[in-house]
C-alpha cells in the first residue's frame, strides 16, 4: 500500500472511531426508558470484557504477574475511567440532552485533566494549550448561556448536566492516572483488565439497581444499542483508532476526536429528534478549533495521551 492510500485508511478509520464514540451519547439517552443505568454500564461492559477475551488472553496471561504488581493502579484507572465515567454518562441520558452530554463531556473532560495534570503530575501548560482552553470554555458558557448574558448569570445545572460534568471529571481523572501507565503492560492486555475490573466495581450498584429498579422489557432495540456499546464503543472504536494512530501519527489522529460532540449532535438531531439551533453550531465551532489550538505545539506523546485511550 503506498503512503497516500495508507494515510487515506488512516483518516478513515480515526473517523469511523469518532462516529462510533459518538453514538454512546445518543443511545445513552435513547435507552433511558428502556433500562435503568447502571445496568446499562454493567452490560455494556461484561460483554466488551467477553469481546476483549480472545483479543488479549493470551498477553493478559503471560502479564499477569506484572498485573498483579500493579493492581492498585489498575484499581483507580478502572473505578475512574470505566465504572464512574460511563455510568455517570448514562445517568446523565435520563435528566439532559445527548447533545448537552455529548458538549459537556468531550469539551469539559480535557480542561478539567490539563488543571489536574498541573496539579499532581507538575505537567507544564504552554500558550497555545492555555488558549485553547480558554477558548473551549467560552464556547461551553456560549451554549450554556445561548448568548445571552442575563441567562449565563442567572443560570444553574440541571442535574443531568450535573452528572454529564461528574462523569467528565472522572474521565479528567483516568486520562491522567493513563499517563503513568507501566510500559510493560501492553495496550490490548491493559484494556481487558481495566474492563473486567470496571465491571466487577460497577456490580454492587448493579444488583443494588435490580432491586429497586422496573423490570426490564427486552427487545431487539435494546438488544442491539447493547450490542453497539459492548461492541462498537468499546472493542471496534479502539482497535480503528490504533491502527489510525499506526498509519497517519498521533498528532494528527487526535484531531478526529474534536469530530465526537459535531457528530453526536448531529445524531441526536436525526435519531432522538432533539432541536437544533444555530448556537449548536456557533458553540461547536468555537470547541473545536479551541481543541485544535490547545492541541497545536504539543509533541505527539502527549497528543496520544490524551485521546489514545478515549472510552467514551
């Protein structure tokens, strides 16, 4: 494959990886009357830890000794990025929009790991990230306020976007603890541990749901959006954006990941019917070339870093 076709399969798959991602906004709130939740993360990710099993079992056998060296880490790293986040997220799809969640989350969840970067890991903040940062939360206090300063002033979070920012902050938290993640674990082997952990942390709050919670009505929908989130957000989008970051580099397959909150948006708008507004498209434009920006200047290792183990 000469270097132009490969780079053209590049951008394809580190876009196929965005639209996938951005679908777990609109099922999550698509579902919402369908199943409670925290079982909806419990499914979600006891079937991406069944899917990762022939993937990594064999890596994950031979790393097990390491594995267990490292198991408190792995700990934090799964309470953070798999049982917090995500179901954060799904509690969220029951009180907001999958366009405010998709906004909030991915435009949120940088800023709040480049301050705690600074903070426990004495990460240094250069101009363009600065900026950038800057720039991405007048967008977000844009679609928030829908332009009008009297709204921004007078405004409180519904609880839903509550939710939608807690999930942010855990996700802030797990793309920092991803920094320090041992070398000697590998990637797919890293991904199957991080999933079963995250699955077993979310059990409590699982049976705990079943208890209080109405009885489930099965159907193909549900059987299928469950299909795409075990599947789809957590096995094919990962695997489409390694090979992305293989054919075309890090820096610039991190840029694909700025694609996630316009196309849920867009998502939402064709399948949940949600409204669209001109500000939608004013507040995703400021985002996005706010993340380009944060993102200009960076060497590629901290680039991979940041979006390398995006599990939205």
């Amino acid at each position: 494959m000469d270097a132009r076709k490969n780079r053209y399969l590049g951008m394809l798959l580190a876009t196929m990886a965005a639209i996938i991602w951005a679908g777990n906004f609109v099922i999550a709130r698509g579902v919402n009357q369908q199943i409670p939740p925290i079982t909806l993360a419990f499914c979600r990710w006891s079937l991406a830890t069944v899917l990762m099993m022939p993937i990594a079992f064999n890596a994950f056998k031979n790393e097990w000794p390491i594995l267990k060296k490292h198991g408190a880490y792995l700990f934090w790293v799964s309470l953070s990025g798999i049982a917090l986040f995500n179901t954060c997220l799904y509690i969220s799809g029951h009180y907001t929009t999958a366009i405010n969640m998709a906004l909030i989350s991915t435009t949120s969840s940088p800023i709040f790991a480049t301050i705690f970067a600074i903070i426990f890991i004495g990460e240094r903040i250069n101009a363009f990230r600065l900026t950038g940062m800057l720039v991405c939360l007048s967008g977000i206090l844009l679609l928030i306020s829908k332009g009008s300063l009297q709204t921004l002033l007078s405004f409180t979070f519904s609880i839903g976007d509550l939710w939608a920012l807690a999930g942010a902050i855990a996700f802030a938290v797990y793309n920092v603890l991803v920094r320090k993640k041992p070398t000697t674990i590998s990637a797919t082997t890293f991904l199957l541990a991080i999933f079963g952990l995250g699955t077993l942390l979310i059990l409590p709050g699982f049976l705990i749901e079943q208890v209080n919670a109405a009885h489930i009505v099965w159907n193909n929908s549900l059987l299928i959006s469950l299909l795409y989130l075990g599947a789809g957000t957590s096995v094919v989008s990962f695997l489409c954006w390694n090979a992305a970051i293989k054919r075309i580099g890090a820096g610039t397959t991190v840029l694909f990941g700025n694609l996630i909150p316009i196309i849920s948006t867009i998502e939402a708008v064709l399948f949940l019917n949600e409204p669209f507004q001109k500000i939608h498209i004013i507040s995703a434009g400021i985002v996005i070339f706010g993340l380009i920006l944060a993102n200009s200047g960076q060497h590629k290792k901290h680039l991979q870093l940041q979006m390398f183990f995006v599990l939205t």
